[in-house]
C-alpha cells in the first residue's frame, strides 16, 4: 500500500516528492532514490531497498498469467487493441508487452502447479508457447516484435496457435 506523502511537487522529508524525484539540489547519500519507505513491507537498507522475499505468489499473479495467455491467443486486431489500450508512453506500442506479460507469470509456474491452482501438466501446455517467443528473441528478429507484424508474420499466427490449446488444459 503506497502511504500519503503530498501530491507530485511537494517535497517530503527525504527531499523528493511523491514519485522518488528529488526537488532540488543534489541527491544526498543517506536518502533513497526510489521512496522505499512509502511502500508497506519495504525498508531502506544502505544503497537499496530490502523487499520481503515472496514465500507464496498471490492468486491474482495467476489471474494476471491466464490473461496474457488468453491475450497471446487473440487475433491480431483484437492484441493491437489491447497493446493500444496500455497507453505506453512514447513510441507506439510493440509487441513485446504481449510476452514480457507472459513471461512474468511463466516464472511462476511451478508454485501455481504446487499451490494445485494449475495441473500438474501445465508446463506441458505453456511450455511450447514460451519455446516460441524464446525463438523470436534476439537481434535477429527484432521485425517480429513490430505491431504490425501480429498481423503479417506466421510466427505470431503460431503463438496464437498454442495459447488457444494451452487454455483448454
């Protein structure tokens, strides 16, 4: 839970605003970058924050897992909808988000088959779609991770393929 210390602009006592940006001067060393404080469970510890080790991931990471898995199954305009609807700020969104999503509850996986949230044949059914988005990784195939290309490249077509057989565990 995120605690109350002023609204973007105002200086709290380690000298930065809300968001962890120093108002003025230069950061002093005995304060943190980042306003560890103002998080719940998370302490400043010298030159960084100690986070609580996660002993059990909440069943919200797994809510968050199935949605990607059912976002990488959908077709091509309905993802760029969704990449569309993140409102990243910058350049136009690319389709990298739709595996990072991915990957961040694949990491997962195994306390969500020992919680008994998933079968014991989960990876089994999302391990090839991680296969797949491993192989378009790289330098080498940095066209693939273009929005466009969710609609033109047959590798996405094939993803697609595998998270619509994954979800029928």
């Amino acid at each position: 839970m995120l605690a109350a210390a002023g609204t973007s602009g105002e200086m709290n006592a380690a000298g930065t605003d809300c968001t962890g940006r120093y108002i003025r001067g230069t950061p002093r060393l005995d304060t943190p970058l980042w306003p560890c404080a103002m998080v719940e469970g998370i302490e400043w510890a010298g030159w960084h924050c100690k986070v609580p080790a996660m002993t059990e991931p909440h069943v919200r990471t797994l809510v968050a897992f199935l949605r990607a898995v059912a976002i990488l199954a959908l077709d091509a305009p309905h993802q760029r909808a969704w990449l569309a609807s993140l409102g990243l700020p910058g350049e136009l969104a690319v389709a990298d988000e739709l595996a990072l999503e991915f990957d961040d509850g694949y990491l997962l996986l195994p306390a969500f088959i020992s919680n008994g949230w998933l079968p014991a044949n989960a990876r089994e059914q999302f391990g090839p779609i991680d296969a797949a988005l491993a192989a378009m990784s790289g330098n080498d195939h940095q066209d693939v991770w273009a929005v466009e290309a969710l609609s033109t490249d047959q590798r996405w077509e094939e993803v697609r393929a595998l998270a619509r057989n994954a979800l029928k565990f």
